[in-house]
C-alpha cells in the first residue's frame, strides 16, 4: 500500500485534513485524542506498519482534530473539545461516506470516543481503546484516579520536556536504545504541538470525567492496557472495562503509552479478532534494507591483555561511538552481537560511509573492525529485530572481511554501480549456512582503484578527465 493522499473537509469555514487507506468491509478510525499530524506519523516504520495492518482488515480512515497537525487551528471562541472533535469526525464521516464505524482510540483519544460513542450510538459498530481513561484525577469514589501531587510533576515536566527525547522515553520507555525513533517521536511532538497548548489541553484533561456515560455505551467494547504504563495507570484503564456493559479487558506486558512499538503484533492481532470476528495475523512485514554487521578483530586476546575493568570501559567506548556513528548517518541499530553490531541503513552508500567513519573512529581506541554488508528485502519482526536470510548474508560476509576493511556482497555492489564508490573483488565464497556461492567486494574510491593502474584503457581515462 502507498501513502494516502492527504484530503480535506470542512466545518463551517474550518478545513479538517484526513487519509483514507484500504478497502476492508468494515470503516475503522484511529485517533490518539486532539493531537496528530497524519503525513509525518507515516515517517516512523513502526507506525507505518501498525497503520497498514489496520488497513489490510478495514477501511481505515484517519484525521486530525482542528487544531493540531495539518489542519486548521480550533474556533477563536475555543469552546468544548469534545464538541469541536465530535463535529471533525462527524465532518470526515460524511466526506468518506460512512454510515458507521469502529474506532480505535489511545490515550485522550479513548475519552473522546467514549463520548462520541455515547452520543451517536447509531453511528458506533464498536469501540477499541488503548491506554486510556475515563478520568485522571482521583475523587472519593475514584482512587484509581492520579493525586494532585502527581497531576502537577506530569504537568510541569511536560511543560520543560515537551518536544525533546526526555519527554518521549518517560512516556515509552521501550525507545529508550532506539536513538532514531527517539528523535523522529520528539520531532512528531514539536510538529503537533507547542509545550504551552499540550500543557493547556492536559490540563483541560484533569477535569474531564467520562464515568456518568460508561453504562450507557451499547457498542461492543474491547479495552486494552499495558501492566506497567506510566502515563495511564491500569488500574484506570481496567474502571472502563468494569463499567462497560459487556466490554473485554485484556492486559498487556510492557510499559509504553502508545501501541506502535511494544508486542504491536499482539496488539492488531486483538483488535483485529475483535473488529472481524477472525484472527488472520499479518504477514510478516519486510523492508529493502541494507544490513551492516560489525565485529572487535581479535577482542578475546585483548580482553585477556588488558583486564575485565579496562576491557569494559573501552567496550563502552565503543558502543557510544557506535551508536553516534549510526545515529549520524541515519541508520537504526538493531542490536549488540557479541563483540560487534548490527544496524540497518535505507541506503547502501549511507551504511558504506557509517562503516568507514567507524573504522576511523575506532582507530583512535586501538580497535580495528571488520565490517560487512548487504542489501536485500529483510523481516521486521515485532520485537523490533530483524530477521530472514538476508541478515544471515551480511552476517556471513563480515565473518570473512579483513580488519580495516568493508566487505559488501555483490548486490550492494551493483546497486552502487556508476557511483562515488570503488569496488575490488575479493573473491567466490561459501557463506556459511547460505546457499550458493557468493562473490564479495571490498570498498575503495574510485580514484584508488583505477587512478593507480598504469594501463587503464584510454577510455577510461578520457572519462576520468571529464569528470
């Protein structure tokens, strides 16, 4: 599936922008409350992917509420927020045409579908929260709710953290080593909102109470939650499951607030069984990707000369350079590997030049590295990994590359044909576990590997010159 086209309706003079992906039987909006911006959340794959399993069941159908994202700022008289969202969702229903829906709804989002749900019942088929709420503050007859003391430290650290990667692991922890959807996250939270108007509406969110209208909700209701998820405790979670007539609780292992990068199979799996009636389970997702494996040249003789103290601090070292490094050049890592690493790039000439820049850095600890490479469609598993032949490739030409060097395999080569980068051919081999044989290339310049030749052809030449 491509990426929606971003579309617009109206409300009053307003325009309201949505997407519409898939064309499953049933219509299912998403909506994490008041605040999204639908073209950046397709930038993170693991928002991408959840979005797209949705839509490989359903009809789904996305917008963002005035006042946030790409659509236009909420009324000057401001006015109630579940008013003005209720009157956006009703306003892009009558633009796709549906009749009626299934919402899936996280965080605040969770309120404002228990509202829409119990005012427009005929237009509800069921309902699918995600760590939500009916209230957040605790009252005598609620003590699940937060204590004024919390309420004041959440809104005071999001007031200074809003917008940064402080805020983004303090609300899902799980990104904590993920130094790219870190930053894309903060970067969603800076396009969404400003720190004042996300502390203004978690304000407003205080004195929300959706309790008086759980009992009449009538669409089937499945409520999900993780056990130890900071931002919507389950105990507040598990009071709307309680007191929604006949609704299904099910509670999740992890600590994140939002359902895209925590057991998201599961996750869709749940919703999917409960929207359908069926649980099907997506194929497994995979991506072009470019893997890059590192591995310590010689690391047990020089754990044994230098010390386990010694030793650690410079495996620390490395790993922040690591880190840095990929990081840098817009890679995700994936995961330690013994002494080594594995990353994956978008691009084989990024993951080329992050190779490189680790080899110089490196050299500076005494480090040398061997380093290899390969392109090829790869799963994205749900834990975050990878998997597939492929990784097994790259792992396999590292395993044979010499320290100082960059060991592609021959795809990497012919992608990059005609580029900026030299190739020299080190041979046919067997990989291990793979397959057939296989012909690898260590990385040059180009002018390294055929500015020094002296009988380079003619033509050669000429073309050099030219260049």
């Amino acid at each position: 599936m491509t990426t929606p086209e971003t579309r617009y309706t109206t409300v009053g003079d307003d325009r309201v922008a949505y997407q519409v992906l898939g064309d499953g039987p049933i219509d299912l909006v998403t909506t994490p409350g008041q605040w999204g911006h639908l073209d950046l959340e397709w930038e993170d794959p693991s928002v991408a992917r959840f979005l797209r399993r949705l839509a490989s069941f359903s009809r789904l159908i996305r917008f963002d509420a005035r006042g946030s994202g790409l659509s236009d700022a909420r009324p000057n008289g401001g006015g109630d927020v579940a008013r003005n969202w209720t009157e956006d969702l009703l306003a892009v229903m009558t633009a796709v045409g549906s009749k009626s829906v299934a919402i899936l709804a996280w965080i605040d989002g969770g309120q404002l579908a228990l509202q829409f749900a119990a005012a427009h019942a005929d237009r509800v088929r069921a309902l699918a929260l995600f760590s939500t709420t009916a209230r957040l503050t605790v009252a005598l007859d609620y003590p699940q709710g937060n204590s004024p003391e919390t309420t004041a430290k959440y809104l005071g650290f999001t007031r200074k953290y809003w917008g940064t990667e402080k805020w983004v692991v303090a609300n899902s922890p799980s990104l904590a080593h993920d130094e790219r959807a870190r930053r894309w996250f903060a970067k969603l939270c800076r396009a969404v909102a400003s720190p004042k108007a996300v502390v203004e509406s978690h304000a407003h969110q205080q004195k929300l109470d959706a309790r008086p209208i759980l009992s009449s909700i009538r669409a089937p209701t499945l409520v999900m939650a993780r056990s130890n998820c900071r931002g919507y405790p389950l105990a507040q979670t598990r009071y709307v499951a309680e007191h929604v007539s006949g609704a299904r609780f099910v509670e999740l292992a992890g600590t994140d607030i939002m359902p895209f990068w925590e057991t998201p199979d599961l996750i869709l799996d749940h919703i999917e069984e409960f929207v359908t009636g069926q649980r099907h389970g997506g194929e497994a997702e995979r991506a072009l990707l470019t893997v890059l494996f590192t591995d310590i040249v010689d690391s047990t003789a020089l754990a044994a000369k230098m010390g386990d103290a010694q030793w650690h601090a410079l495996l620390n070292r490395h790993d922040e350079i690591t880190r840095e490094q990929i990081a840098r050049f817009g890679g995700r890592l994936i995961e330690r590997t013994g002494d080594g690493t594995l990353a994956t790039f978008d691009r084989p000439g990024r993951a080329i030049d992050c190779a490189r820049a680790l080899h110089e850095a490196m050299a500076t600890l005494n480090i040398k590295l061997r380093v290899g490479l390969h392109t090829a469609e790869v799963e994205l598993r749900e834990d975050g990994r990878v998997g597939g032949i492929s990784v097994h490739v790259g792992a396999r030409v590292m395993a044979i590359a010499k320290a100082g060097s960059v060991l592609v395999s021959r795809t990497v080569r012919d992608i990059l044909l005609g580029s900026r980068f030299g190739f020299d051919e080190q041979g046919t081999h067997e990989l291990k576990g793979v397959p057939g044989q296989w012909t690898v290339y260590a990385v040059t310049d180009q002018e390294e590997l055929h500015g020094t030749q002296p009988d380079a052809p003619a033509d050669i030449l000429a073309s050099r010159e030219r260049r």
